[in-house]
C-alpha cells in the first residue's frame, strides 16, 4: 500500500471520527465535543490534500479523471468549504453534523473503487477542462454548505421545545440560517452556470461542438434549472421557512446525481471524468 492510499484511509478515518464527534456532540449537547470535532475534520483535510498532491506530481494532472478523483475532489472541496465557514463562525459548526456524512458517504465510495490512475489525452489537455472541473467541485460544495445550513432549519423547526432546543440554542437564529442556505445557494447557482459555460467551450475544443444534449449535459442545465427555481421561489414568490428549506434539501442531491451518477449508469464522452474510465 502506498503512502498516498495511506493518508487517504487516514483522512477517511478522520472524517468518520469527526461525523461521530459531531454526533455525539450535537445530540449530548457537548459543545466541546462539536468544538473538536471541527479540529478533527480540519486534520482530515491535511491528510486529503497531502495524498491528492503525491498523486498530482506522481500522475501529473489534477484529480478530475476517474470516480477515485472526482469524488475525492468534490469532498475536498466540500470539507475544505464548510471548514472555512465554520472556523470564520463556529457557531455554525454544528452544521457538520448534515456535511460530514456526505463526506465519509462519497469518499468511502471512493476508496472501494478503482485507484488507477487514468493518462491525459490530448481532449483532455484543455485549460478549460480545469476550469470547468474547479467551478463544477466548488458549486457542490457550496450546495453542500447550504444542504447543511437547511437540514440545521429544519431540525430547528421541528425542535421548539424540549431536549433538542437546548442542544441547538448555541447555533444562529433560524433566520440567520436561511439567509446563509440561499447565499450558498446562489454562489453554487452562478459556479454552477460557469461550469457549464466552461465545459461548453472545452466540449467545442474537444468534439467540435458546444452542446450535444449529452446526459450530463442535460442534467446539469436540469441541476441549473432547479437552483434557478429555488432563487426565483425565494426572491420573487418570497418562500420563506421550511419549504424553502426542504427545497435545498432536495436538490442537493440531485446535483450529486450529476456530478457522480450519470457518468456511472451512462456511457458518454464524460465517463473517463467522472465515471469508469471509457473511452473519451
């Protein structure tokens, strides 16, 4: 085993232990254990980019060509985001509790797949692929953030009284909250319009052509759309509270589907990025 899968498993390891920490935390009201379990998750992180570093010099490209890379950079990005939000404000550090298990979920996934690594072929030699590749990992991440702050509202919600109200009075008002899910909603919306905008312009370079109705394609301008909805539904129909918050709830998922599913159930010019290294 090498040392890159190695400080892979330990950041696994690490991120298991920061969503139990996290756990336990929050529901034994133990603010300390929450407080530690940030410290946990940022080790973690260490452990992540030094592993995705030995494989980018040892490969020489980034970590956007197989399901290994792609879902390891997409929970580098998301642990990386929610990491810098909660040390700006820890009182939103009990969010990790919704974050980190998609963390652990996607790079337990990861590490059970295949850790080949794939070689860059001059379609893929395109600093647009970069580019596209960068946006699509930093607008997951920032519909993460927003699936943490949302499922945090809606915990709240159903919490008035009893044990849970004591367990999360430390967090931000609930108004705070849904602020902070549509802001990280509409940075992920307008990352996620790059990342299209982008893998259009590399899709001409690559195939001659900027849009060819390719199911990631398609599902990604359907990931837009739902995102557009949830913007139009809060600032011109003025949703408010928690259907508004299960709306981000929902379509989380299925910009992860995107991102991660289609490349693995379809055969297409985007399954070497994301999926199981086909022909592209």
């Amino acid at each position: 085993m090498t040392l890159e899968i190695i400080l892979m498993w330990f950041t696994l390891t690490f991120y298991a232990a920061a969503t139990a920490t996290y756990a336990f935390g929050v529901t034994f009201s133990k603010e300390k254990l929450t407080g530690r379990a940030l410290y946990v998750a940022t080790a973690g992180l260490a452990f992540q980019i030094a592993s995705l570093g030995i494989r980018w010099e040892r490969l020489g490209h980034g970590p956007y060509l197989g399901f290994y890379e792609v879902a390891n950079a997409l929970v580098l990005c998301v642990v990386a985001f929610f990491v810098v939000v909660a040390w700006r404000n820890p009182r939103l550090s009990a969010a990790g509790m919704a974050i980190m298990p998609v963390a652990v979920v996607l790079l337990g996934g990861a590490m059970l797949s295949s850790k080949a690594g794939l070689p860059i072929t001059a379609k893929l030699a395109s600093y647009w692929l970069f580019i596209h590749v960068a946006f699509a990992n930093l607008a997951f991440a920032a519909f993460a953030i927003s699936f943490g702050c949302a499922v945090t509202y809606v915990i709240r919600v159903h919490s008035k009284t009893g044990k849970w109200t004591a367990r999360l009075q430390k967090l931000p008002a609930q108004d705070v909250l849904e602020n902070l899910t549509v802001r990280f909603v509409l940075v992920g919306f307008l990352f996620w319009a790059i990342m299209i905008a982008t893998g259009a312009i590399w899709a001409n370079e690559a195939w001659g052509s900027y849009w060819s109705w390719d199911p990631i394609e398609t599902w990604s301008l359907i990931v837009w759309i739902i995102y557009a909805v949830y913007l139009h539904v809060r600032f011109t129909l003025k949703w408010h509270g928690e259907r508004l918050a299960w709306f981000a709830i929902v379509a989380m998922p299925l910009a992860l589907f995107a991102l991660i599913g289609i490349p693995l159930a379809f055969n297409t010019p985007h399954a070497g990025i994301g999926g199981l290294g086909k022909d592209f």
